[in-house]
C-alpha cells in the first residue's frame, strides 16, 4: 500500500511528503522512491525504460533542434546538465543548489547549457 510519509530534507530545511511503502506488518521503507530507483537492484530494467523513453521523445527532439556534427551527444550532455541538477537539488538535497537563488542558478545553467548544445568550431 502507497502512503505518504513526512521527513526532512538530507541538507535538512523544512519538512517535504514523499510516498513511502508499507506492507501489512508495518514494515517497508521511508526512503524516498527516487533514491531507492538509484540503489536497486532493478535498476538496470528502470534505467532501460527510462533510456527508451529519452530516446523516443525528449532526447529525439532534442537533438532534432541542434545543428552540426555530435548532434546526439550534446542532446545527451545537455539532457545530463537538467537532470543532474535536478537530481542533485531536489532529491539529494546538496546544500549549495539547494539553497541557490533561482535566477543566478538559471543564469548559470543557461551559460553551461548554450556551451553544450552549441555546434563545435572546425
């Protein structure tokens, strides 16, 4: 059964709900879904529906909107910059882009991001 559990954040800072699973007995886990995909031993099966899935839609238009050779490695880059970024501020919980002003994390997320997605100098 899904129910929604209460903890803090790793860095600590105000409460969030995550689901958690509980058996009948009680027992099951709080950690939170994301973290435990990362640490299983299914994770190779996750990790293929989520490659597929990258593949089919936002990494195919992703790359179909870039220009010059290495197209689908500087989608891939590109796509890697988001989500580890996303990853490392709102499930880990690092401190420094946890606690980042929006706008300055944006600014420099955008200058990492146009370096990537640019067409290499021949």
């Amino acid at each position: 059964m899904m129910r929604v559990g209460r903890g803090t954040r790793p860095a600590g800072g105000a409460n969030w709900a995550w689901p958690t699973t509980r058996g009948r007995r009680g027992g099951g886990s709080s950690v939170p879904p994301p973290r435990r995909a990362l640490s299983s031993v299914k994770g190779a099966a996750a990790a293929e529906i989520i490659r597929a899935g990258i593949a089919r839609h936002v990494g195919a238009r992703f790359t179909a909107a870039l220009d010059g050779p290495g197209a689908g490695r500087r989608a891939e880059l590109g796509l890697a910059l988001i989500a580890g970024t996303w990853l490392m501020r709102r499930i880990i919980g690092t401190p420094a882009l946890q606690n980042a002003d929006t706008d300055q994390l944006t600014d420099q997320l955008t200058r990492m991001l146009t370096a990537i997605v640019e067409p290499p100098v021949s």
